[in-house]
C-alpha cells in the first residue's frame, strides 16, 4: 500500500469505541472518513492492475469519491477521496451562510441577524444600531469557510499542523471533557472539522460537552459555534482596549486565540486583509456586538427546524 494511502490516527490509551448520545445519533457519520482510504489507480499511470480504478462511495456520507494522488499526504500514490463541490454546490452552501444570517419568509423575521432599520427615503441613515447588519456578517462567515474548507461543511483537516494542533489540545483540554463526554478517548476522532476548521478540544463546549466532535460537520452547528467564539473574542477584546473591535481584530482572536495587534498587518495574497476586501468586506470596519446575532438554543431539534426552514426558503428561489 502506497505510503499516501496510509493516514495514521493519533495515538490514545483508549481506543475503544463509543455510541454517539441519543440527540446526536449517527454524528459519526457526519463527516467524511479519513482514515481508511482505499487505494486506487487511473488507466496508464503504471500502478498495479490489482487496484480498481473506480472508486466506491464514501461510506459515511455517500459522497461520490474520486482518485487521486493527495496533495496533503506525504509520499506518492493515489487514493479515494471525496469529490470536492462544484461551483452549484458552494453557491448553495454560500446561501445556506447568508439564509442562516438573515432571511425574512412571508414578512417574518426567521434568521439570527436583524438588519438595521433606515428611514427618510433613499438616503440610508441608520437609526437604530442595536441590530445586527447581515451582510458584513455573512461576507465574515464566506471568507473563512472558503479559506478553511471551500464551503465543504463535512470535511476534516488533515495538514500536518491542523493534525498536530488538535492532538496538543486533545491532551490539554481533558478536564473539559475526560469525566463527560463520551468521545474524549477516540482522540482521532478530535481532528480539526467543518466548514470554519474549527478544532474540537478548544471549541466543541460552546456547543455541548458531551457532544460528538463531528457534531462540527453540521452547518449550523459549526456556524453557532464559530459565532459564539467571535462574541466572546468581542468581549475580551473590548475589555482590553475599550473600544469595538474590527473584522481583523475579530477574525485574528477566533482563528488564533490571539489579542494583539501587529503595528504592520499583512495585506500579501492569501491574508485576511485580502481576502475580505476582495469580497467587499472592510476589514477595519468597527464591529458592534448586536452584529454577530443572537444565540440559537443548543438542542437538536432547534438545529433540525433552522435546516428545515434554510432548506425551504433557499427551494422557494
């Protein structure tokens, strides 16, 4: 077997298995596998015979899955992966970002961002800044799903760094989780997830303690997850300096963890700087906190009826 068709789970003193809670049942189909991918061929590339050239279903997800030689392994040969998106689908997950942000059905307000009321005519004053502005929000949520996942909500991070960082805070973070979630010793399992590659160790508890990391694999899970980091990123940076912070500030404390604020910031190809300016996003823009919406329950059923109605506005056109 080829080295690249080869991705070692991280070492644990218990391997053994665990059932996922009733609430989140069957979560650890949620995202795609990633430790038993079959190896494979293409016509001519001078592989064994003996390996198949098709490549069967990805058997969590059933996601269609194609051969190749990945980039993010080390040495050479090729393997069955899920099919990346195509441009329908990350145009639909976009929506979905933007349908949960704020969406309005028959006149009532279902999202999690209010907009900001205007009055007189044409000329857009803001009255009431106590309500969220759904579109800089909605471009915040695209920039780092695209940068992180290219809209792919059921992927798992497997770089080198992303592999190493989640195993240091698997290791760290056990007080959070050893004595109550049911997970914590399947430390594979803990591997960066979803569409934001959120590490579970240091953010699955904003959601549940005792949840399944794939739970990050569900958008709007992900989604309330990442939010939640930048409200409590927003408080302590404005502790600190007294003042909202921007869309850099907030970007740079929930990818990182980090407060400060060089004197020089990057604007090179691939920084955040320009990644948001290119979509129309102001990084130096001050953010108030009512702009990162309002809380959604932390329960399952409330998860299944936002989908439910995301899924029903975006059919609707």
């Amino acid at each position: 077997m080829p080295e690249s068709a080869h991705l070692s789970a991280m070492q644990v003193p218990k391997p053994e298995p665990t059932l996922a809670m009733e609430a989140y049942e069957g979560a650890e189909n949620w995202c795609y596998e990633v430790d038993d991918l079959p190896p494979c061929r293409r016509e001519g590339d001078g592989a064994s015979e003996e390996l198949p050239t098709e490549c069967s279903p990805d058997p969590r997800t059933g996601r269609t899955r194609i051969c190749v030689d990945p980039w993010w392994v080390s040495g050479h040969g090729r393997v069955c992966v899920p099919r990346p998106l195509d441009s329908r689908e990350r145009t639909r997950a976009r929506a979905e970002l933007e349908a949960y942000v704020y969406r309005r059905v028959d006149g009532k307000h279902e999202g999690i961002c209010q907009p900001q009321k205007w009055w007189r005519w044409g000329k857009g004053q803001e009255v009431d800044a106590g309500k969220c502005s759904p579109k800089p929000l909605s471009l915040l949520l695209a920039v780092v799903s695209w940068r992180e996942a290219k809209h792919d909500k059921k992927r798992t991070h497997l770089l080198n760094p992303d592999k190493v960082a989640a195993r240091g805070s698997w290791k760290r973070k056990r007080d959070l989780y050893q004595d109550v979630n049911p997970h914590y010793w399947s430390a594979n399992r803990w591997r960066s997830r979803g569409a934001y590659g959120t590490n579970p160790a240091v953010h699955l508890w904003r959601w549940d303690r005792t949840a399944p990391p794939e739970v990050l694999c569900n958008r709007v899970i992900a989604t309330e997850t990442y939010l939640e980091t930048l409200r409590a990123c927003h408080g302590k940076l404005r502790s600190l300096r007294g003042g909202d912070p921007d869309w850099w500030d907030l970007h740079h404390c929930a990818s990182g963890g980090k407060h400060g604020r060089p004197e020089q910031i990057s604007t090179d190809p691939g920084s955040f700087h320009q990644r948001a300016t290119r979509v129309g996003l102001d990084p130096y823009q001050k953010v108030p906190i009512e702009w990162l919406g309002t809380q959604i329950p932390h329960e399952m059923a409330q998860v299944r009826e936002i989908e439910e109605k995301i899924e029903a506005y975006l059919d609707m056109g």
